[in-house]
C-alpha cells in the first residue's frame, strides 16, 4: 500500500501533466504555438521528462545500459534530475532569446539597449561557471553530483532570471507593444525562477536532508503548479477582438449668423 506522502506526490504529479497538456491544447487551439517556438519545445521537454518518472523504471539491473548511465536509483536518481534540470536551463534560456528577438527587432533603439543586456547576462553566467569549475577538480561523482545541483544550477538559473528581468524592464522603459502571452511567460517565469533559485541555495546551505528536501521541494512543486495554471488561464483566453480604427471626428459647421 503506498503511503500517504506517496499518494499526495502522485496526485501533484499528475496535476502538472495535466496542466502541461492543457497549456500545450490551449496554445494549438488558438495557435499562440507560434509566439514563442522554444516555449512549446520547454513544455514538451517537462512532459517527457516527467513521463519518464512515470514509466521509466526506478532501479535497473546492474548489467543494463540505464545503470551504467544513471545508477541505481534509475530515473529516479540525482543523475537524472541533474541533466534534466541541465536540459530546461538551456530551453529558459532559448526562450528568453527568442523573446527578446521577437520583442525588440522592430524597435531600432530598444533593440540596441537589448543587445547589451544580452552580453552582460551571458558574461555573468560564463564568469560565475568560470569560478565554479575549479571547486569541482577534486570530488567524486556523488559529491559532484550534489555541487552541480547546489551550486552550478542556481548560477544558470540567477542568469535566466536577470535576463528574464531585464527583457520586461526595457519593455516597460520603451513602453513596447507585447503580445499577451509574451507578458504572462515574462511575469510568470521571473517570480518562479527566484523560488526555485532560493530553494536550490537553500538545499545547498542546509544539506540534502530528507525532511528538509521534502518541505523545499513541496513548497518549489505548489509555486511550479501555481505557474502552470497561469499560463493554462492564458493558453485558452480568447483572442482579444481587432482594434477597430476611428475616423477623425465630425467638425461642427460655423453656423451662419
């Protein structure tokens, strides 16, 4: 019989394939896929990565080509968790660039200030790799494993966000047009990232305790669900009604006294 804590993480699970697919039907039925190509190919990624914890096994044979490549905990493992979180950082990351190719390339001005938001966020995130490198030289592979998810991940992640911010601030400093799903991945994504960015570092601080891990990941998996739903509520608005234009308006004759 599966206990209640394993209840309560299937039926989250499932809730954000749900809401991964929603958001996925409501995009292809108003065709919003075509806003954002990356933002599709970051959903499909979640929903096949959260599948694979569903089918995938969990404790492969010794002799198998899946132990040899993600241990004994199989997709349930660290090592997998690792290089499917590694594999989304680069799709926020592509989305965050398709966003602001899409939001700026007819806006000469703005367009240049992007430019170099972009290069300062690709030097943070390059000089805070630079200095992680180093500090895994000499560790072992489950160490390693513990420093990347502690430590590497929430540089990447700290980069995507300050990308991410500094897209809607230039926006909101140009007063730019954005269409309206633009707006709800910008002002869905940033506030999520920084949770999941405090909740790395504070795994990191505190150790990979069980009851610890559990209560950062409840609170990291309520804030993802809350995102989803969001952008769920977005997928399938309808489409606001064309903006019908005006004529100038009636000039009053001079009455003849």
């Amino acid at each position: 019989m599966l206990a209640k804590g394993d209840i309560l993480q299937i039926a989250v699970a499932c809730m954000v394939q749900v809401l991964t697919v929603t958001v996925l039907v409501g995009l292809f039925l108003w065709k919003r896929y075509r806003v954002c190509y990356s933002f599709v190919g970051y959903l499909l990624a979640v929903l096949v990565g959260d599948l694979l914890l569903f089918v995938g096994p969990n404790s492969p044979q010794e002799g198998d080509w899946l132990y040899g490549i993600l241990g004994e905990g199989g997709f349930y493992s660290r090592r997998f968790w690792l290089a499917k979180e590694l594999i989304l950082n680069f799709l926020k990351f592509a989305v965050a660039l398709e966003l602001a190719y899409r939001t700026f390339r007819a806006f000469p001005g703005a367009r240049s200030t992007a430019r170099g938001v972009l290069f300062v966020a690709f030097a943070a995130i390059l000089v805070s790799v630079a200095a992680f490198m180093p500090q895994v030289a000499e560790v072992n592979d489950a160490d390693l494993i513990n420093r990347m998810a502690g430590q590497l991940q929430p540089r990447v992640l700290s980069g995507t966000v300050w990308l991410l911010t500094g897209i809607a601030s230039l926006v909101l400093w140009y007063r730019l047009p954005v269409d309206r799903f633009h707006k709800a991945i910008l002002t869905g994504f940033v506030p999520f990232l920084l949770i999941f960015t405090i909740a790395l570092n504070a795994i990191d601080s505190h150790g990979w305790s069980d009851p610890f891990r559990r209560a950062v990941n409840y609170v990291h998996t309520l804030a993802y669900v809350l995102l989803l739903a969001y952008w769920a509520w977005e997928a399938w608005a309808p489409p606001a009604p064309p903006a019908v234009a005006r004529g100038p308006a009636p000039v009053l004759e001079r009455q003849a006294v």
